[in-house]
C-alpha cells in the first residue's frame, strides 16, 4: 500500500476495532448475571422458599419452575439428596448436580435445608446480543467516518509539502509551503521554508557575485591588454608597472572572490583560536600609522579571517576619509560579546545606502572602478566574516562628520555560523 493516507487511516480503525472487540469479548466473558453476588444468592433463597415442600406431588413442583423461570427468565431444576431430578424447566435439566471446576458463571446451585438443590441457569438474552453486535458495527462506522478526516488531513499536508519539494527541486526557487498547525509536520514544513529561503539566497547571491565579477574582471583585463600593445610599440617602464599594478588587484579581486563565495557556500573552514583582538588591531593599524585604543580582549576565532575584516575595514576608511585621521578602538559589550569600531572623517555615506554598500560590487555614487575606488568586495567580506562570528557589521555616520562602522562579534567562540 503505497499512499499514506491509506495506511495512517486503516491503522486508526484497526486499532479502535480491535479495542472495541476486546472490551466486547472482556464484557461477554466477565460480565455475567450469574456471578456470584449477594443479589443472586438472594434470588435462590427467595426461588428456594416459594418451593413445595419435600414429597410434594411433581407436577405442583414444576407448575411453581414453571412460574418462576417464566418471570426471571431462569431454567431451573430441583435434584432431591441422592441426585435425581425432581423436576425441571428449560435446559437446566443437563446440569451437572456437581458443579465442574471450571464450569459457566452462567449456572447458580442452591442448596435448600431439607437436602434439596435447586439449579439456576440464567438464559442469554439472543436479541441483546443482536442489539449489542449493531452497536459494535455504529460504533465502528462512527470511528471510521471520524478517522478518515484526522488521516486525511496529516498526509494532505504532507502531500503539499511533498509538492513544494518536486517545485524547489525543478529550479522554482520561491517555492514555499504553508505551515498549518503546532505538530511535527509544521515543524517541517517551517523547517522546509526556512530550508528553500537560505538556498535561495545562496544561489541568487552566487548568481549576482558571478555577474558582478564577470564585470569587475572586465576592466583590468582590458587595461593589461592596452599595457601589453604599448609595451609591444613604444616599450618603457610606464606601461610595465601600470600591468603590476592591474595584475595585482586581478589577484586581490580572485583572493575576495574565492574568501566569498566560500563563506556563503559555508566550505570555508573557520578555525577556532584564541585571538587577542586589541593586537591584532594595533598591528593593522601601524600599517597606515594608525593608533589603536580600547580594551585588551580576547576572540575565539579564526585569526586569518578576522585580520581580513580588520584590514578590510582601515583600508576601507583610508581610501575614503580624505586623508583625515582615523579613529579605531574596540570595546567590551559584555556577555562574551565585543565591538569593533573604526571612524574615518571623509563625505559619509547617504543614510539610504548604509545597507547597500555591504552588497558585493556596490559602490555609492561617484567611486570609480578600480583604483582608489577598491573592487567593491572589502565590505562585503566584513559583514561575512562578521557573521560568521556570531555577530554583524554596520554602517552609522559619525557624530561630527565621516562613517562610522561598528562590527559586533562573539567572542567565546559558541555562536553557530550563519
């Protein structure tokens, strides 16, 4: 049987039949009007007195059974003190005078003080059972006009699901599925949504760097190419160091390229190792001779990754802060948490592009390409790695003039990567 459905709903109805026949059969076997309760001893005594006495004729003997069985629905029989049958009405004629061990609750003897017995068999109602049998078939009917929804509906949304699947899978990347109710199943179909939601953004952010890149390769490849053709014509030292310098930002442009699409693929390994991040600030920052200042803390990190952000980050301010002094500080935000902040003095950004310029190849209005311009990756590369940190980077103007960039990490090392 291959559909759920089917298998969930046919799984209801037999486990609930089959309760209902065991509490059908427990009630058939243990309930008994027979058992040997005080009412029922009762009835024998009140049967036994109404009795004739010893000798008295049979047939006045069996007009009284004939009485008394007709108003309790009993067969009965009266054995004298040698076990003969005296008289009987119905099949408790059969009866054994000496009850078996293991014998129907249905049967009752009563021992009378003249010596007498009298036996009781208690008659099965046939039509109760009857009644009983279609009561066990409405109530089978009722569970199975009321499992069918309840099946139903569980492995409809697991069909749904299962469609969204088939559509993710056939390239519709805004394939979602509504999540309906508290169980397991909406666990997974949140789970699905949230699942669909990274990888598309992973693709549609491989698609827009592979786009970008495609672009950015464009314009050192063809200054290489124009420094080539005037080394060939005229020669001299010009043309040469133009070709290093364009051959180095390819090679910078490949290293952002790769360091990016690893860290939203998730391949980049991230070590985990202690970095003092007040160090590592001050080395970066004498590069351009610039002081560091804040507190002395330490990160659980990966330190090549995090001298990146760092570099990127001065780098950043150093090609855009006019020459202005840049200010660089980190500071303790408690609960394993830390802040980096680097301000430069230059034009600022626009606040409607504070986001935008962590996009890989954004450039705000007026920066070239290449050149003083970068290759539109460094801030991107900080937020990445930033994040992968268990923090994030943020663009804010500073008091007075300038960026501010301020980038939050954890530094014990416990937060999960994006």
């Amino acid at each position: 049987m291959r559909r759920l459905f089917l298998q969930i709903y046919l799984g209801f109805v037999g486990v609930l039949f089959a309760f209902a026949l065991a509490a059908g059969a427990l009630w058939w076997w243990t309930v008994d009007p027979a058992s040997e309760q005080p009412i029922v001893r009762a009835l024998a005594a009140r049967l036994a007195a109404e009795l004739p006495p010893a000798g008295a004729p049979q047939a006045e003997l069996r007009s009284v059974l004939l009485a008394q069985a007709e108003d309790f629905s009993l067969n009965l029989v009266v054995w004298d003190r040698d076990g003969n049958v005296l008289a009987s009405v119905g099949s408790a004629r059969e009866l054994p005078r000496r009850r078996p061990r293991h014998a129907s609750r249905r049967e009752f003897k009563w021992v009378m003080q003249d010596g007498r017995e009298l036996g009781l068999l208690f008659r099965r109602r046939h039509s109760s059972h009857a009644g009983g049998l279609i009561w066990l078939g409405a109530l089978g009917g009722a569970i199975a006009v009321g499992a069918y929804p309840v099946a139903r509906r569980i492995t409809r949304r697991l069909e749904r699901l299962r469609g969204a699947v088939d559509e993710l899978g056939g390239g519709d990347l805004t394939a979602r599925v509504q999540v309906e109710g508290r169980d397991e199943v909406a666990d997974l179909a949140r789970t699905f949504n949230e699942a669909a939601g990274r990888i598309e953004g992973l693709v549609e952010g491989q698609r827009r760097l592979l786009a970008s890149a495609s672009h950015e390769l464009r314009s050192p490849l063809a200054r290489l190419r124009m420094a080539v053709e005037l080394m060939a014509r005229d020669g001299g030292t010009e043309p040469l160091a133009e070709a290093e310098a364009d051959i180095a930002e390819l090679d910078e442009l490949i290293e952002d390229l790769l360091t990016a699409a690893r860290l939203q693929s998730g391949g980049a390994h991230i070590a985990r190792e202690r970095v003092d991040l007040l160090g590592l600030l001050a080395e970066e920052a004498a590069r351009i001779g610039v002081d560091a200042a804040g507190e002395n803390l330490e990160a659980v990190g990966d330190p090549r990754l995090l001298r990146r952000m760092v570099r990127n980050l001065l780098e950043n301010a150093q090609r855009h802060g006019r020459g202005e002094a840049i200010e660089t500080s980190i500071e303790a935000l408690g609960r394993g948490r830390a802040r980096l902040v680097v301000e430069d003095r230059g034009p600022g950004v626009p606040e409607h592009e504070h986001e935008r310029i962590f996009e890989p190849f954004y450039r705000p209005a007026g920066h070239s390409e290449g050149g003083d311009g970068g290759v539109g990756l460094g801030l991107a590369l900080v937020r990445e790695i930033a994040r992968h940190h268990g923090g994030d980077a943020r663009c804010l103007p500073r008091a007075g003039g300038g960026t501010r960039f301020e980038v939050d990490l954890d530094v014990t090392g416990d937060a999960p990567a994006p």
